[in-house]
C-alpha cells in the first residue's frame, strides 16, 4: 500500500498512453516548420491550454518547465532580478519548500533581505505579520498554498488581496493543492504560481509556472526562445503531453476526489487520535489538504516507524522526501514550536484517490503495534505509567489525563 504520494504519484494509464505518441512517430521539434514539427507544436498548445483550463488562466500565461523546483527558482529569482532596482525585499515563511527556501538564501547572499514570516502551532501564518513586514522596498511575496509535510492551507486570496493593494508581486507554490483543492489563479489572487506533473500522476521532470499577463520575469536559461524566451531549450515533448493529460483529469476528477479523499482522511485521524495514546495531529484541523496527514507520536523515532510499517507492507514517510535522508530534524515541525524531541517521532500519510481497498482499520492497527513496540524499547517512554488507559486529547471526558 503506497501511501506516500506527496513524494511522488504514479503515471496514470491515460496519461501514459497519451505520452506513447510523441516518443517515437510523433518526434518532431516544435520549433520547426515542416508537418512532423507543426504536430509536436499542436500537441504542446493543446497541453498549455488544458493546464491553463485547469487553473482558471489563459494558455499564453503557462510556461512549461523541467518541474515543481525550477518553476519556483523561476519565480522568485525572476521576479527579484527584475524588480531589484525597486527593492531587494522578500517576504516568504519558515515552512516553504527547499526550492524556495535555498532559492532565497541564494539571493540572501546577493544582498536581498528575506523577512520569514512564522507559522504557530497550527502550520498557517498571521496576516497581521504580513501586513506589519511589508516595506516600501518589499518587491515580491512568495507562500506556498499547501504544505508538503503537514498539508495545512493558507489563506493565499487575503495574501494576495495585500499584495495587490501594496503594488507588490506575489507568487504560490501550488504544486502540493493543485488537483486537491481549487486552485483557480484569479480567485487566489496570483501573478505566479507553480506546478509540478508528478504530484498529480503526470510523469516527472516536467511542470509549470503561471505568469499573469503584464508580470514579467528574468529568464533563468538563456537560449533559443522557447516558451517565449521565458525558458529556453526544446521543449520535452512528452512529458507536457502527459502533464496536460494530468492536469485536465485532476480538474475533472476535483469535486469527487476531495470527497473520497477527506472521509478517508478523516476516519483515518479519528481512529489514530483515539486509539493510539500520546497521538497528535500535526496542523491545524481545518486548513488542510483532503490527502495529507501529518501524525506525531510520544517518544519514538519516526524513521523506525517508518521501517516497521514498510515491513508490514505500508510505504509512508516521516516528511518530505528531501529532508528525510538527511537526518536531520523537520524544519517545518520545528517551525511549529513543537518539541525538538517530538519532531523525531512523526509520520506523514499522503492518499491516493485510487486507494479505495484501503483498510483504515487495519492501517491503524498496524501503527498502533509499531508503535507500541518502539515505545517498549524507548528510554523516552515512561514505564511507570498505564498508558493504555490513558484517553487521547479529543476524548477530554474519559481521558485520565486532561
Ligand atoms: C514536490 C514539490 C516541489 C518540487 O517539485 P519537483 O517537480 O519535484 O521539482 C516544490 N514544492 C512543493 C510544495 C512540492 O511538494
């Protein structure tokens, strides 16, 4: 059972067979005149339209990309080249994704100031934050819609009402909602706002960045003038046939999949919070995403949770795929003001919409026992204490506890 799909998603039959073509019959550069060209040429304009169609923008607005992490190198450093004469100020948050954040401490290096807004404990910043570190040198916002470790939402159509009211740019990672909630450029409020195929059953190293008309960017390739000069080099043919394909089915399968997807979401939190003692929810409870939980729990490592699971036949993961080789603590956990200890011991859960046959019961069981065991062998897990008789947070009538 994979249950990690914030990391990556499998290519859906659709989209493979709609890619088949253009590697092999359908081989033309785009850029060229003669009829095999003028049908790759086609085939890209339609996937520009579809992704557009998906986001409430206009086709001429798309810019293809080799993915998630380039869209957002684009936009930011873009935007900063651009408009570093008007100012070096950004403002973003402490839990944006490593594209971003690496992203701004490069141009930290290159004199920019970088204001990071926190978070608090329930994952989702304070516009009167916002409001109170705009200057009259801020030149661009960027912050993500929806976490990838936690999958809490935020409110990104008040962010950008600011934005727009102060004359500064503002730009959404949305490479995690996208296809689980609207995202519908006009309504957030956006010029810029990135994408990523493989999140959404699309194959990977190809994605996005919306442009609204009038904004514009510095290139970061230089070259022939492919998607308007905006992002040089010819253009991966297949990939955006099959991001396109991607994107048109998560727009029609939106309102059905946010159904399916929450009930699960909200079984599966109800019987974690309730069975498993010392079990937390990470994230506020409201603004979130219908695939993604976020779990902490009391005095274990999360990477051997992780191990047991998989044992078990359960692949999860304790946040995102980038940081976890590292070994080093979530810093978006940390972000929350939790408990250094206590970041170590979480686990990220992350829906598919074809996980139909997926037994919560049996799932629940199965981290109740890993847990258990890893508590049984953790000098961090208090022995003296019944444990099993103490009721979780949300049962504060029965809970020995609260
Ligand atoms: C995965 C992800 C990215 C990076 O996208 P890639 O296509 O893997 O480069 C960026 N932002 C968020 C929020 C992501 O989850």
């Amino acid at each position: 059972m994979y249950l990690d799909n914030s990391a990556t998603t499998q290519v859906s039959e659709e989209v493979f067979e709609e890619m088949l073509p253009y590697f092999k019959e359908e081989f033309g550069n785009p850029s060229t005149l003669y009829s095999i060209g003028r049908e790759s040429k086609k085939a890209l304009e339609l996937a520009r339209k579809r992704v557009a169609d998906a986001i409430n923008a206009k086709p001429e607005e798309i810019f293809f990309t080799g993915g998630g992490s380039e869209s957002d190198n684009l936009a930011v450093k873009g935007i900063a080249f651009k408009l570093a004469k008007k100012g070096k100020h950004i403002i973003t948050t402490e839990i944006e994704h490593p594209a971003i954040k690496e992203t701004l401490y490069f141009l930290e290096s290159l004199d920019f100031k970088v204001t990071y807004l926190p978070v608090y404990e329930n994952g989702i910043i304070k516009i009167e934050d916002l409001k109170e570190a705009i200057t009259d040198e801020t030149i661009l916002i960027t912050v993500m819609h929806a976490n990838n470790e936690i999958g809490t939402l935020q409110p990104i159509e008040e962010i950008g009402k600011i934005a727009r009211e102060k004359g500064i740019k503002f730009h959404t990672d949305a490479v995690q909602s996208f296809g689980k909630v609207e995202v519908d450029v006009e309504k957030l409020n956006v010029d810029l706002l990135s994408l990523s195929s493989h999140k959404i059953n699309g194959p990977k190293g190809v994605g996005a960045l919306y442009i609204r008309k009038g904004t514009r960017v510095v290139p970061l390739i230089h070259g022939g003038g492919q998607e308007k000069g905006i992002r040089a080099g010819t253009e991966n043919v297949p990939g955006i046939v099959g991001f396109g394909k991607a994107c048109e089915l998560a727009a029609a399968q939106l309102d059905e999949h946010y159904d399916k997807l929450s009930a699960i979401r909200d079984e599966l939190i109800d019987k974690v919070l309730t069975t498993i003692p010392e079990a937390y929810l990470n994230g506020d409870a409201e603004n979130r995403l219908p695939n993604l939980v976020n779990f902490r729990f009391k005095a274990i490592e999360g990477e051997s949770l992780i191990l047991l699971l998989d044992a078990k036949g359960y692949q999860a993961s304790t946040g995102s795929a980038c940081s976890s080789n590292k070994l080093e603590a979530s810093p978006v956990l940390t972000a929350l003001g939790l408990d250094p200890v206590d970041v170590h011991g979480s686990l990220r859960i992350s829906l598919a919409p074809e996980s139909d046959a997926f037994d919560v019961d049996a799932f629940v069981e199965t981290i109740a026992e890993s847990v258990q065991r890893l508590r049984q062998m953790s000098p961090l897990w208090n022995q003296e204490l019944d444990y099993d008789n103490i009721m979780c947070k949300k049962h504060s009538d029965t809970c020995k506890r609260c």
